[in-house]
C-alpha cells in the first residue's frame, strides 16, 4: 500500500509540474483523477478525454498512448509541438506506426492538414479509426492497415504488446499476418511535408523502402523513434539509421524548444532519448515554426 501512495504521489506531482500544466496544477492533477475514475466507472470501460482544440480520444484500457495524453497533454510534448508548429492546413502529414492516433488526430485537428495515417495491428487500427470518427476528420485521413518495408510482401506482427507491437518472425497464436509495402510506394502521387516513423526498432527497413520519398524537396522533416535495444532485434543501429536520412539530405538530430520556437542541436540527455528529429530545409522550417498559430491543449495554449 506505501508503495501504491508512493507512486500515485509520484504521478500526481509529475502531472503538477508538466509544462502545460505549472499555471493550473491542481486543476490538471483533478481533471486527470476525474477522468481515471470515470474510465473505470464507464460500463464500457472507455470515455472520451479532451485533446488539442476541440478534439478527443478515446480512452480504452488499451491505450496507454492515450493515457499519458490523459495525464499530460502531450506525452511527446516537443515532438507534437513542431508537428503542430510546422503543419499548415493542405499539408501531408505521413504517420508511420500511429497506433491510436495520437499524431494523426492532433495534425488532423490543429493545423488541420491531411494525414496518411499507418497502422498494421488490427486491434489498435480499430482503436485508431475511433478516435478519427469521434473528430469527424475521416475526410482529412487515410488510414491503410498496412505495415512499411523495404520491400513489398508480408510480415508477421506481434499483436497482444498493445503500444509496443512489432515485426517478428515467429508466427504464433499472437501474431497477425499484414500486407507490407514501400513508403515510396504509398507516397509517390502525393509527398508528405512532414514524415513521422515509430515502427519499434523497424525503423532502418522502413527507410530503405523510403529513398524516393526522402530525397523530395518537399519533406521538410523526419521525426523517427531511435531506441538502440529495438534496432538491434533487427541487425540495424542508430548510426545505420542517422546515416540513412544525412545520405538523403537532412541534418539533425535536433530538439524542438516549443516555447521559444527554436532547434537545438541534440545532446546526450533526455532530449535525446527515443525520438530523433531530422530537418532538410532548415530555413523554411524555421520560418513556419516561427509563425505558426497557438493551440489550445488541456486549458493552455503552445
């Protein structure tokens, strides 16, 4: 029981002191223990939690994509900002690996661009297609239960890992079958502005099948998950993948300051972990970011 208050007390003051929530603390610490116990109350065991503007997503036990959302906002709070800052609306956001959508709803209902929209796990692209019905932006998403490659096939993917699912190669009662294409592939009528890939340690493959696509002039940026113990399942490594997008003409990686609306070359720190963020043309970019509009999240603006 001390180490249950423990960690909740923990939690509690990780949520208080979040970014977008130090001038109401309280009022976010209580609006997420509202919704906790509203989720476990819900017959269904789901409830619809605010997002960015006037959106929402579905909170199902099975999201936990969504609760961190819940807690914080954005659970990838300088990564979602640039996505926010540098999308305009008629853009192409391409979402490699969106789970339930937590990329996808906030491009499609910020800056209101277009999406492409790629999830292979039936399961969570069910949970995926909820959050675009419960927005009503079917008309600015195109959602493909689909995996990328580097080469047309299938693949066999984990599918009882809820936000952690990937490629393996052992076929078993918790697997599922999918059709995988190329990025080129997909993209090759209409190139996104902004490419985002979170593909658990498949990331190397996905960009070998991605050439095309990379080299345009009108993908301005790359933010790509980069977890060295998921790369290594799949005989690739950060550097593999760094060297990759610089052949392809970007810089990075870099961290997105959302206050300040600035880049900043990426350390060895936090800023570092996980997500990776790549930029072709720098100027352009910077140019959006600066004069980008604010949006709304959990009461406050970004």
């Amino acid at each position: 029981m001390i180490k249950t208050a423990l960690r909740y007390m923990r939690l509690t003051i990780e949520i208080a002191q979040h970014p977008l929530h130090r001038k109401k603390p309280i009022r976010s610490v209580l609006n997420y223990y509202r919704w906790l116990a509203s989720a476990i109350l819900s017959p269904t065991r789901s409830i619809a939690i605010p997002y960015v503007e006037d959106s929402v997503l579905q909170w199902t036990e099975n999201s936990g994509s969504v609760l961190i959302s819940a807690r914080y906002g954005l659970g990838e709070m300088n990564d979602m900002a640039f996505c926010l800052h540098l999308l305009r609306p008629g853009d192409l956001f391409c979402d490699i690996g969106a789970n339930v959508g937590t990329y996808t709803i906030l491009a499609a209902c910020g800056p209101k661009c277009r999406t492409i929209s790629i999830e292979p796990v039936p399961a969570t692209f069910n949970l995926l297609m909820q959050n675009v019905y419960a927005n009503d932006v079917s008309h600015l998403v195109n959602a493909k239960r689909i995996g990328i490659a580097d080469a047309t096939g299938t693949l066999h993917f984990t599918s009882a890992l809820k936000s952690y699912n990937h490629v393996t190669v052992n076929a078993t009662a918790s697997t599922v079958e999918v059709p995988v294409f190329t990025l080129d592939s997909q993209c090759q009528d209409d190139v996104p502005n902004l490419l985002k890939v979170d593909v658990e340690g498949f990331e190397a493959s996905v960009l070998r099948g991605a050439k095309t696509t990379l080299r345009n002039p009108k993908l301005l940026a790359v933010i790509i998950e980069i977890a060295e113990e998921h790369l290594t399942r799949y005989g690739s490594s950060v550097h593999q993948v760094h060297d990759e997008l610089r052949s392809a003409g970007f810089e990075g990686p870099y961290w997105y300051e959302p206050y300040t609306r600035t880049l900043h070359p990426a350390g060895t720190g936090k800023e570092r972990q996980f997500n990776h963020l790549f930029i072709k043309d720098m100027q352009s970019v910077c140019d959006r970011l600066t004069t980008s509009d604010r949006y709304q999240i959990h009461g406050s603006s970004i």
